[in-house]
C-alpha cells in the first residue's frame, strides 16, 4: 500500500511539475538587439550604461499586452560587452564582438539554451530577442517539442507583408514565432535609460563614417568568401544589376549589428552598391557618395 501512495505521490508531483513548467516563460536576449529595438542613436551601443533591474517587469507587462498571462522567470543576457550589474533572474552570458565572427558565438550560445530549455521541459514558454535569421532551424525544433517561442518586435511586426518584402529575412524569422511581441521603442529606452534627451536631439551620423562603415563590412565579409564563391558571385552581378539576395541579407544583417539599427532605403542602395564595387574591385571614394550628398570640392587655393 505504501508502495502505491507513493508511486501516486510521485506522479502526482511530476504532473504539477509539468503544469508549473508549461506556464514558465524563459527570455533570452541579445543586448545589441535589444538597443537597437530601442532605436539607440550611437554606432556603437552603451551596454555598460544600460539598467536591466526593470527589464522583468517590462518584458512579463509586454507579454500581458500581447495576451499572454505569464511571468518571466528569468532572463539570459548575451552580451559583448563586460557586464558589472548584477540583477537577481538574470543570467549573463560573454559572447565575442560581432565584427569579430559575425554574431557565430551569439548564435550557438542561443541556440545551445534554446535546444537544453527545449530537451528538459524546462518551460512552456520562451520570448526570444534576437533578429538572428540563422535561429530558424532550432526554433523550429524546440516548437516541434510543444514549446511556443515567442518573438520581441518592433511596429514593424503588424504589417508582416510589408514587411516580408521590406526585410524578407526578418520576416521569415518573424513568421517563425508563436505570438510577436510588440514593443514601442521609446518605453523600452526608458527602461533602459539607453536613450538620454541629448541623445535623441543628437547630430545626425556624418554619411561619410556611414559609408567607410558599409565598405569595411562588405570587404570583410567578401575576404571570408573562397575565390570559386567570389568568382560565382560576379559572373551573376555581370547578369543582374541586383545582388543575390542571401547575399543582401547577410549584409544587411551585419550593418544592422555594426549600426545597431536598421538602414534607411537609400542606406540600403549605398550598401549594394558598394557591394558591386568591391566585388568588381572599382571601389572609389568619388565615385560612391550616400545618396542626398555631395561630393567634397576641391580647394581652389594654390599650395603653399
């Protein structure tokens, strides 16, 4: 009899287990995502400067908005940068810069978390921050466990067919996802207090740093690619006067990284272009100016 009472009582407790797990949500965050989704003005993100002790509240408060009655119970924090806060529930995880191996450290250190969540049952539920296109496949499998994976978005995420034409590569992810959150970008600043008032009235970024940016982007990555790869590559920019388009968002994806934001559209033409340029190697500071600009005139003084 005692044997029976407590088989029962065990799996009694293992069934509540399970209940509790399938209402836990488990966020994981990649910081420079997160300011960019807070639209931070600087090239280069302040994370040193950013107060993660309302970031709970925030993300359980956008998952109520969204439908969802669940709590956060604890948050990974990917971050490049060294971290000197601690927040109780919050996990950091040191990831290499992403101009050094293009966000791989990143994404294997989410996508390892993701899978053991997934593996273990250890939650129902999991909001992702990251526009990481490369997370498709292990968010399909931890889906294919009963997981549901939840994704952080910005307005953009309620015209999805705007947007898949817009950004095809961040609407694929966005498609992937359970519910997508939307957040608006000035709350979450003030969460982070990322974004000070002399920030956001800040002088526009000089297109010239913007445009040295993009070619230092496009030559690393082209310096990555095997010589049969590049040589591929220009015979279809002889045929197309449009790049490739994993190509495209592979670029794109990088500069999103590197600016931590998005490109305007005439960014985005500027990018291609510079991108025709190193790939046929005709790259001229000249003869590449950001749309809306003008070039430099010469002085007309004689040289002393």
């Amino acid at each position: 009899m005692k044997r029976d009472y407590f088989s029962h009582a065990s799996k009694e407790a293992h069934r509540k287990n399970q209940e509790n797990a399938a209402q836990r949500c488990i966020a994981l965050v990649d910081a420079r995502y997160l300011a960019w989704l807070a639209q931070h003005a600087q090239t280069k993100s302040k994370h040193e400067s950013v107060n993660r002790q309302g970031l709970s509240q925030f993300l359980g408060d956008a998952l109520s908005q969204a439908g969802m009655d669940l709590e956060v119970q604890r948050i990974y924090w990917y971050s490049e940068d060294p971290e000197t806060l601690d927040v109780d529930g919050q996990i950091v995880r040191r990831v290499l810069s992403h101009d050094e191996d293009g966000g791989v450290s990143l994404l294997k250190s989410i996508g390892q978390d993701l899978s053991r969540l997934a593996e273990h049952s250890a939650c129902g539920h999991v909001l992702l921050a990251s526009d990481d296109e490369r997370l498709l496949t292990v968010i399909d499998n931890a889906q294919l466990t009963g997981m549901s994976v939840h994704i952080l978005a910005d307005d953009a995420a309620r015209n999805m067919p705007k947007l898949h034409q817009t950004d095809p590569g961040w609407g694929r992810l966005l498609s992937q996802a359970d519910r997508r959150v939307v957040v608006q970008p000035k709350a979450l600043a003030e969460i982070l207090q990322s974004v000070t008032a002399r920030e956001v009235n800040a002088t526009p970024e000089d297109p010239e740093i913007i445009r040295q940016t993009m070619t230092e982007v496009i030559q690393a990555w082209w310096a990555e690619e095997p010589e049969d790869k590049r040589e591929e590559l220009r015979d279809e920019l002889h045929i197309n006067r449009g790049i490739p388009q994993e190509v495209d968002r592979q670029l794109l994806l990088r500069m999103r990284h590197r600016l931590t934001r998005a490109l305007s559209l005439p960014e985005k033409k500027m990018l291609r272009e510079i991108f025709r340029a190193v790939a046929f190697e005709t790259l001229s500071a000249d003869s590449l100016q950001m749309p809306g600009t003008q070039p430099a005139v010469p002085s007309m003084e004689e040289p002393h």
